[in-house]
C-alpha cells in the first residue's frame, strides 16, 4: 500500500516530521540512504527552545546542558549571557539523529527504512517530504528557487581532548575570517566547531592541521591549549547557508536544512528543524501545506536576521571589537538578542537606540 507521506531523509528534520505525522494518523515511509549512526558536521547545539520542541515531542535525550553563550572578541573583550528560559542542550550528533530515527521507527503508521536511497519510480505518495538537507535533490526544481549563500563560507568540526574549556555554555571566538564555536560534550571531550569564509580557510596537509592552526593562532585560547588529541574525525561542510523562494511545490514539501539554512554562526539549525516538525504536520494533515510554508518563513526569519546581523559585525576585528565591548557593557542588549533568537521578539521590537549600540 502506498504511503500518505513519503519522508527522504532520516536526519533530525525527517525523523521529527515522521514522528509528527504518523502521530496524526497518516502513514509514512521514512527513507535513510545510509545506517545510524553516521557521522555529521554539526555544531551540535540545540537552543533553549529546540530543547522545548524535543520535550513537546515528548522526547528526552542525555545531552550536555549549557546554559548560555559566551563571545570572545579578536582583541580579547568578553561579553556573557544566559538564555532567557531554559537551558540549551549539547548533543553527539551521530547519536542524537540515531536516537530521533529510533524514535520515528517505533511510532504508529511509520515504516522507516534505513540504507534506502530515494527512487522516484519506486514510491507513489500523496506528499512527498524532501528532508534531505543543504544540497537537497528536490532543489532542482526552480520552484524552490534555492540560492546559496554568497558569503561561501566553510566549516569543520570535531571533538578534541587537551583544550581547556568553559563547561556550562557555548563560547564563540571571533577572529579574523570566521568565528569557533567551543563547548562541552561527553566526558571530557570538547567539541570544536570552525566556521571560515572560503578565502580564509587555513593551510594544512589535513583538517586536522587546519582545526590546530585556527585554535594556536587565538590568543585568547594559546594558554588554553595543552597537548590536543582528537578523539573523532573532523567533518567539513558546505557551502553553508542557503535562502529557498517557497519550501512548497506541490507533492513536495521542503524541511529542516533543505527548507533554508541560516548560516551556521546562530547555532539555530537543530532547532529550527525541531520546531517546524509539528507545523508541517498539521498542514498536510489538513491538506494546506501552504500554512506550512508560511509559519516556517517567520520562524527561520529571526535566525536570518540574527545571523546577518552576527556576520556583519565580525567580518573585521575592529569592528567585532566595539560590538561584544557594546553587549558587555549594555548586558540589556545582549539579552533582547537572545530573545530574538530565541522567537521571543521580533528584530523591529529593537529600538534605534538599541542598533546603534550595537555598532558604536
């Protein structure tokens, strides 16, 4: 028997869509081209209100809390915020996404199919749910209208040993052509996440080479390096960052990364994915997936902004300098970031007085 819902791509995005689905009564293949666990270059955070998504969901999953973010600025000023509610989450990618697709499989009306690549010919469906990530097939389809991002930007991430780091929440570096994304993991590994711009992307025999480079050229961590061991490999991605005109040309129906990625400097992916699950569910549900389409616009607007917003101000040190001096000297500011990111406010709820600050 054919499927309601036809679901290609078993990462967090699909497992929770197909949990959402099949929870609503429509039946459901859920398609995985490869087996769990896989590795993912991620920066395996997931928001405060991601973390609430999960627990919607009714799910829970051990992953390291952190409760708020810490940005170091090239010439070393430090500005720190916890999350306005609840805490965030850090998680092992290749384990959280095993985890979701568990869950997916056990849920009622979904049949999931792990080492199935997708064939067109194969599956007749009502709907088909294109979860396949940043360089999705279904892009092909000009209805979808995906742009990549032009900043061409590049990451690396991996999990190290050695590196002394701050164990209750995220810190982000600035330096000159990218950002690194430090935080707790299991044990006492530490996760290590480097975002470039193309251009700027070091020289090295190896990634491995690259990640140790970028780590020794920061001087806010040369003290904080010891002798660093990788305890996993370390994935690149990209090009990061993409913008899609519609994330609906009927059958197909665009989620999580596939859908619009903000680049990666927000950290909103996982959640972004999470939280547009129960959306999409109910507009195919009901046979409306344009509802869809326009709730996952607004909720990816904020990260959008947050993200070009971010980027702006750390393309050259003086400026990244003045803007995390700004946010540690106003800590009333910071935290209206953290609301926006967080979906709490909108980027019009900043007064003009709050935007210059951010640039003075």
């Amino acid at each position: 028997m054919n499927p309601d819902v036809l679901v290609v791509g078993g990462g967090i995005a699909g497992s929770a869509a197909a949990i959402e689905l099949g929870r609503r009564g429509l039946r459901v293949v859920l398609l995985e081209k490869a087996r769990h666990p896989r590795p993912k270059a991620c920066g395996e955070g997931i928001l405060p209100h991601g973390v609430a998504a999960l627990r919607a969901l009714g799910l829970d999953f051990p992953g390291v809390p952190v409760k708020g973010l810490r940005y170091v600025s090239p010439g070393g000023r430090v500005a720190e915020a916890e999350f306005p509610s609840g805490h965030g989450m850090v998680v092992r990618r290749e384990r959280f996404d095993a985890y979701l697709f568990e869950q997916a499989a056990g849920t009622p009306n979904v049949e999931a199919m792990p080492g199935t690549p997708y064939d067109a010919g194969r599956w007749k469906a009502r709907w088909i749910v294109g979860a396949d990530g940043l360089h999705s097939r279904f892009h092909a389809d000009p209805a979808f209208g995906a742009v990549r991002s032009a900043l061409h930007r590049a990451g690396l991430s991996t999990h190290v040993q050695g590196l002394d780091i701050v164990r209750d929440r995220v810190e982000v570096l600035f330096h000159d052509g990218g950002e690194v994304y430090l935080a707790p993991s299991d044990g006492q590994d530490a996760l290590v996440a480097c975002l470039y711009r193309r251009d700027a992307l070091p020289r090295g025999a190896d990634n491995e080479a690259r990640v140790l480079t970028t780590l020794r050229s920061l001087p806010a961590l040369r003290h904080r390096c010891g002798a660093i061991v990788f305890t996993t490999p370390v994935l690149g991605a990209g090009p990061l960052g993409l913008r899609v005109k519609a994330a609906v040309s009927a059958p197909v129906v665009l989620a999580g990364d596939a859908a619009g990625a903000p680049d990666p400097v927000t950290g909103e992916g996982m959640s972004l994915a999470l939280l547009s699950a129960g959306p999409l569910a109910d507009a195919l549900a009901s046979g409306h997936p344009e509802v869809y389409a326009s709730k996952r616009r607004r909720l990816g607007e904020n990260a959008g902004w947050l993200a070009g917003w971010i980027l702006r101000g750390s393309r050259r040190d003086g400026v990244a300098d003045r803007v995390i001096a700004s946010l540690a000297d106003h800590p009333d500011l910071f935290q209206k970031l953290m609301k926006v990111g967080a979906g709490a406010l909108r980027p019009r709820d900043l007064s003009v007085g709050d935007l210059v600050r951010l640039v003075l």
